[in-house]
C-alpha cells in the first residue's frame, strides 16, 4: 500500500501553504519559490516545455476542425488566428500571475485572493469537472479508436488505459511529465510531418493531389469568406475548444524546477505554436485539397490523406488522435487532484485530499477523479445518446471560466501592484490591463453566439444549473465551517 503524509508535511498548516522548509510562505510573495504546497519540483524545462505544447494541441484539431472547415471554409484560419491572439492574452496573464507567485492549483487561489472565497471555491470545483468531463470522453474515445486495429470490447480498453494513466500519476509527477513529453512529440512529429508532405505536393506536384495542389484553393471555392463572416464568427466557439487546457502549464507551475525560468519561455512560445500548429497546418492543408472535401466528424487529417491518395495516412492519424485523447486523459488525472488538493488545503473540500505520497503526488483526490472518470465510461455504455453528449457539452463553458478568472485576477493584480500593495510580477504582461478587458469582450462574444448556436446552446443551460449547485453547497460550507468560506491570504 503507498503511504501518505498529513499533517506538516501536506504543506497546510491551517492558515495556507507552506513553504519547502515545513514554514508558512509569506503572504503574497512574490515569485513564492517555495510556495509548491508540498509538492516536488520535479517537472524539467523540456517536459514544461511540451506540456505547454501539448495543452494546445488535441483532438480539438484532430477532429473538430473538419466541423469548422465545413462551416467557415478557408476564413477558418482567420478565426484561429484571432482567437490565438486572445489565448497569447490570456497565457501573458496567468504568466504575470504565476511570476507574482507559482502556486499548484493556481487559478482558484489567484481567484481567492483577488476575487473572493467563492470565487475561488467556484473555479476550483468547475475547473475539476472540467478535466473530469474531458476525462470520460477521452478514455472512451480513445477505446473507440483501438477498434480500428483490434475487435475488443471498448469498456477493456477504457478500463486498462485508465489504469495505465492513474497508475504512472500516481508514481511521481516526473512520469507524468515524461508521458506527456512523449504524447505531445507524437502530436507535433504528426503535424509537422502533414505540413512537409504538404509542401512537397505543392512543390513538387505528387501524389493524386498535386495536379489541383495550389495556393489558390484558398480562395478559389467561393472565396475566403464562403459562408460569409456569419459562418467564421460561428465558428470561433469550436476554434475556442481546440485551445482549451493550453492554460494547463498553470497547474504544473508548483512542481516546475526553475519556474521564473521554464514557465516565462513556454508561454511566450504560445505564439509560434500556434502558427505553426494550427495556421500553418491549415493553410498547407487547404492548399493542397479544396475545402468543400472536408466535412464534419471527419479528420482534415484523413481526409487530405484520402485525396492525395496515401492510404497508410488514416491508421497514421488514427494512431494520433488516440495520443491526443490519452494525452487529454493524462492531463485529466494530473489536474484533478491538484484541484481538490488546492480546495482541501483552503477547508474548501474534504480534509482528506491534502494527503500527499512519499513523491509528492495527491494520491485520494488523483483516486476519486480516475473513479469518476471510469462512471463517465459506463454511463457512455449504457446511454451513449444524447444524455451523455449533453454533459460533455459543458466542458467548454467550464474550461472558458478559468480564462475568465485569470483575466479577471491579472487586472486586479495588476491594479494593486501599481498602487504599491503588492510586488511588481517578474513577467509582467504586455499592453495589460487593456489586453486582458480585450480578452474578456472575445470570451463575452463567444458565449453570446454559443447561446446562438443551437448545438452549443445546451452548455449555458447546465451552466447555471452548477452554479446553483455550488452555490448551495458553498452556503452550506459557510454554515458548518465558517474558516472554510472566509479567505485567509497565503
């Protein structure tokens, strides 16, 4: 049996984190090196690194951008070109934040502190459905993906790939870092490898596309703008839920070796990621294959594979998205625990979750979230219509509350910082707060057409219904433990 430590050594001492030393950190300090709550620094600049690259690529591209294509045409580079703006936005202010001070679990406590208890016992909780919610969907999306090579039944391979993720979680955060290293390699080897046989077509004209290969493709077909401005403002919501968990080099900022360092750069390669990634897949792929091939539920990835004529293309890319869905799961596991770590250590969640291995890992949150995810399974087993597509639609609103909180937390930040209340970030945002009540109009104009768009309209229905949720159990916090609902700074 793995043993756990409470008590000192779960870094909570009843007043907030402590410090590498079994101390309380100073309130507030800036850069806060010793403010890992316990945990190991143990994450190295190249698994940072691909964590940071990893979080922005996904089956969000994989998959999803075949749905936009269809819907927008060629303009849908535009789309994630702007919304890649907003993202650089949001990730230079949690970069500020986290230089201010690099917290495990960062988004509820930056929340706690600069909005309210509640603030942070909202985001906390949400952000942990969240990563729950992604992690049902990608364990048995990735047991759908095996059936392309292996008759099984899904539920073995949902139940040995969950296995597999929770134990390697569970051994130390250094294995975790090294399977999303390996993850996001197989990932970005997939895409850059697209865009070079890509250019070789246009080049070089082979394959059964290279007689219609041309840059001209991207406006030829109707033009740039097919479906009109109507139908790429439609499609900056898909474009949104591709980026989502890019925020997730946050969570990892209190087991990172050398966060003033490692975590500064990986953000600030959020730009060139996704140009290359997501812009530079696109035009390649657009280029070489007319966008009225693509159609929704289909890979562009496939797709573009079938029309050149390489047949080996489709197990290729299947073996890809079933590395980003792992990838996510993976992300899952790591996440959630930290998240009910981080509400357990403020008397926000059960005491029982600030239990730590002897390698620093939050094995009973890590435990309950993998229990969860596995009901996720079954309950997609026994109704996989549209009861359980209804739950997973609320993964993006979820996932868009954390951006929102960030913004909000950098803003408020940021103000007293220049008042003189607290210390000046090492990594300050630029052109912030403008930037920052930039982002936060982009987040606002998405919700408002997600609320027009009757697919994605399900997500703003249950959005209010979990806000009662934790609203009433946030009041019922406050009456058994009124330490729990009042904010004490770290």
């Amino acid at each position: 049996m793995t043993s756990v430590q409470v008590g000192k050594d779960d870094g909570h001492d009843g007043k907030g984190a402590a410090g590498l030393d079994g101390s309380p950190a100073a309130p507030g300090s800036p850069g806060g090196a010793d403010d890992n709550q316990g945990y190991h620094r143990a994450l190295n600049a190249r698994q940072i690194q691909m964590i940071a690259i990893g979080g922005a690529i996904g089956t969000g591209l994989f998959l999803g951008a075949g749905r936009g294509i269809s819907k927008a045409g060629p303009s849908l580079i535009l789309a994630y070109a702007v919304a890649g703006v907003v993202i650089f936005f949001i990730m230079r202010a949690l970069g500020e934040l986290l230089m201010y001070r690099p917290v495990a679990g960062s988004f509820s406590d930056y929340a706690r502190e600069f909005v309210g208890p509640f603030a942070g016992f909202v985001t906390g909780w949400t952000y942990w459905l969240f990563w729950v919610v992604t992690g049902m969907t990608e364990v048995t999306a990735a047991a759908s993906y095996m059936t392309y090579w292996w008759d099984i039944p899904q539920w073995i391979s949902a139940l040995v790939f969950t296995f597999i993720l929770y134990a390697a979680n569970l051994i130390s955060v250094k294995i975790f870092g090294e399977l999303e290293f390996w993850f996001s390699m197989i990932k970005v080897t997939a895409i850059v490898g697209m865009i070079l046989i890509c250019a070789g077509i246009l080049t070089l004209g082979f394959s059964d596309a290279g007689d219609t290969a041309s840059v001209t493709l991207l406006w030829d077909d109707g033009g740039f703008f097919p479906k009109g401005i109507g139908g790429t403002l439609m499609t900056l919501q898909i474009v949104m839920f591709a980026f989502l968990a890019v925020e997730l080099v946050g969570v990892t900022a209190g087991e990172s070796k050398d966060p003033e360092k490692n975590l500064p750069k990986a953000i600030n390669t959020v730009p060139i990621r996704i140009a290359i990634f997501y812009i530079g897949a696109l035009i390649m792929i657009l280029s070489v294959v007319s966008w009225t091939t693509f159609q929704p539920g289909v890979s562009p990835f496939v797709a573009a594979f079938d029309e050149m004529g390489l047949q080996v293309g489709a197990a290729i890319v299947n073996f890809v998205v079933l590395t980003a869905a792992l990838s996510s799961c993976n992300s899952g596991m790591y996440s959630t625990g930290r998240m009910l770590r981080d509400l357990a250590l403020n008397n926000q969640g059960p005491r029982i979750f600030t239990r730590l291995t002897k390698n620093g890992t939050p094995l009973l949150g890590t435990t309950f979230s993998a229990g969860l995810m596995l009901i996720g399974v079954w309950i997609n087993y026994q109704w996989p219509g549209e009861a359980f597509h209804k739950i997973v639609s609320f993964a993006t609103i979820s996932g868009m509350w954390a951006w929102i909180m960030i913004l909000v937390c950098q803003i408020r930040y940021r103000a007293k910082a220049d008042r003189g209340e607290l210390p000046q970030s090492t990594f300050r945002a630029p052109g912030a707060p403008y930037t920052s009540w930039f982002a936060l109009a982009f987040i606002g104009l998405v919700i408002v057409l997600m609320g027009v768009d009757k697919d994605a309209r399900i997500s703003l229905y249950v959005a209010p219904v979990w806000g009662l949720l934790l609203g009433v159990a946030y009041l019922l916090l406050k009456r058994r433990d009124p330490q729990g609902a009042a904010f004490t700074k770290r």
